[in-house]
C-alpha cells in the first residue's frame, strides 16, 4: 500500500486494490490497472492537482510488478475536457503555478514541467497504455489521449482542438498530425472542427468504437489481452515504436511546436484574447464574440 497520506488505499479481498488520491482513483485488478480523472463536474479538465495525481499513480503503478496494462479514463459523462483555464486564470486560485505564469518565464516552465513533460511521461511510460474516451474529448484532451497506445472511444464521443480560435497554436504536444494526417490535421485545427468516433477510427486515431454502456468491459477486454504478452516484450516492443516516431522526427517536431506555441500565445493578439476570455463567463461567450465581430 501506499505511504502517501494524501492518499486512501482499499484492499478488497486479494483481488482488487482501490487508491484515491485527491483528484485521480486507480484500481488494479489482476494485471490491469485502471487511473480514473476524478472531475466530472469539470468535465474532468486539467487543473495542476490532477496532472500532479496522474503522476503519482502512474509513478506507483511503474513500481507495481503485478501491473502489466494501464487504462487511463474519465469519471462522468466526458474524457477530458482540456486545460482548466478558468482555474489557471483564476486571480483567487492558490496556486503557486498561476503566480509563476504573471512572467513569460514563469509560464514558459510552467507550461514545459506540467503540459510538456508530463504528458510526455505518459507516452513514454513503459507499459502499454489504454485511453478510454467518452463523450467530450476536447483540445489538451486530445492530447492526453495521443499520449496512451491505444485508444477505445464510445460512439457518442466527439473530439476537437478550437485553441486556434482563441489565438493559441494549438497545445503544447501537436499531435494531431500524427493521429490524424498532415492534411486531415491542418483542416481539424484551422477549422476548429468536430470529429465523431467512427471518422477518429476512420483516421486511425481510434482504435476501436464501442457502445457508452461498453465502454469499461470493452477497454479492460482489450487490456486483459495485451496483458497476455509477457510484460519485457510488450515494454521492449513499446520502446521500439516509440523510438521509430522519434527517429522519424516526432519528438524534435513536439518540442519546436511547444516553443512556438509559447511565442504565439505571447503575441499581443492573444494576450487581447486572455483579457477577453477573464472577463467573459466562458471560452463560448468569447468564441460568439469573436465570429461575430463583437469583440469589445
């Protein structure tokens, strides 16, 4: 069990283990492990407490020898609907990370240690991964899901990325044109379009479609078959297409976009947006201004 004491740690019987830190849950059970973002009134967006949790439990379940698949999931109605902005915005919020970024520094390391890397550490972690997607899957959402190896998405799931919209060069990671095709990508971010389930699995972002009321049986199915590959394979295997993307240049790609998102997200047209989007009572209200040309 664990020594963290922000944690709370259940054993039932000797087949489940139930952790539940702050903001994150996870559960193992035999080989795999569920991690479950526990925000659903937020719609399980980003705050700096549940990228700290995520990195904790996928940190201990690294450790755990008994745990040879990770399912990453939502709790609620949606996957992940980005970055908290209203959180990091917020002037009230206690949290050393929104004083850091009063500096363009500040938001330069702020934005390097808890959107770059962690999510990096995500892919880079050394067991296979499962993202399962339901409902909204939205901007960072799409990035944090790029980051598993597979993907099980309910029919009724929708992903998008409309930062372009609010000025900013997408996320930190640009995954889409990896997931989704140069082309495809270019349309998905200038657009600010939605795609469904069933043209993510077209595209090849999704690796299988599946009921909302299947989504847990299908995603732990298809873990409990990964797990079946002995676990130095499937990590070594791992490795080795990891390191082919980043041969082909995906890693040198991602840190030359994460640079020039910092330089646009810095311009005097997108600080105008941040204003904007402070006063407004949500990214809707700005998006409604904006395309109407009522922008203040």
């Amino acid at each position: 069990m664990s020594d963290d004491p922000t944690s709370d740690d259940v054993e039932i019987g000797t087949a489940v283990r139930q952790h539940r830190l702050e903001a994150v849950s996870y559960t193992v059970e035999g080989h795999v492990a569920t991690v479950t973002m526990e925000r659903p009134d937020k719609r399980n967006a980003m705050n700096s407490g549940l990228i700290d949790d995520l990195d904790r439990a996928f940190a201990a379940l690294d450790e755990d020898d008994e745990v040879r698949v990770v399912i990453l999931a939502g709790a609620g109605d949606h996957f992940c609907a980005g970055h908290d902005l209203k959180g990091i915005l917020d002037p009230a919020a206690a949290d050393h990370w929104r004083e850091m970024r009063e500096t363009a520094e500040g938001k330069l390391r702020h934005e390097e240690v808890m959107f770059y890397e962690r999510s990096l550490a995500i892919r880079d972690f050394r067991k296979p991964t499962i993202a399962a997607v339901q409902g909204a899957c939205m901007a960072a959402g799409v990035m944090l899901a790029a980051m598993c190896d597979l993907i099980v998405a309910t029919d009724d799931a929708y992903f998008a990325n409309p930062v372009l919209r609010m000025s900013g060069a997408g996320v930190e990671l640009l995954v889409e044109p990896y997931e989704l095709g140069f082309r495809k990508a270019k349309e998905f971010l200038f657009t600010g379009m939605t795609i469904d389930a069933q043209e993510a699995w077209r595209l090849g972002f999704v690796n299988r479609v599946v009921p909302r009321d299947s989504l847990e049986s299908a995603t732990r199915e298809l873990g409990e078959e990964v797990a079946k590959v002995p676990p130095i394979t499937a990590q070594m295997v791992k490795r080795s297409i990891n390191d082919a993307q980043d041969l082909a240049g995906q890693r040198q790609a991602w840190r030359n976009h994460f640079m020039i998102h910092q330089f646009t997200s810095n311009t005097q047209t997108a600080l105008a947006m941040l204003e904007r989007r402070k006063q407004a009572g949500s990214m809707k209200e700005v998006f409604e201004q904006r395309d109407t040309g009522d922008e203040g």
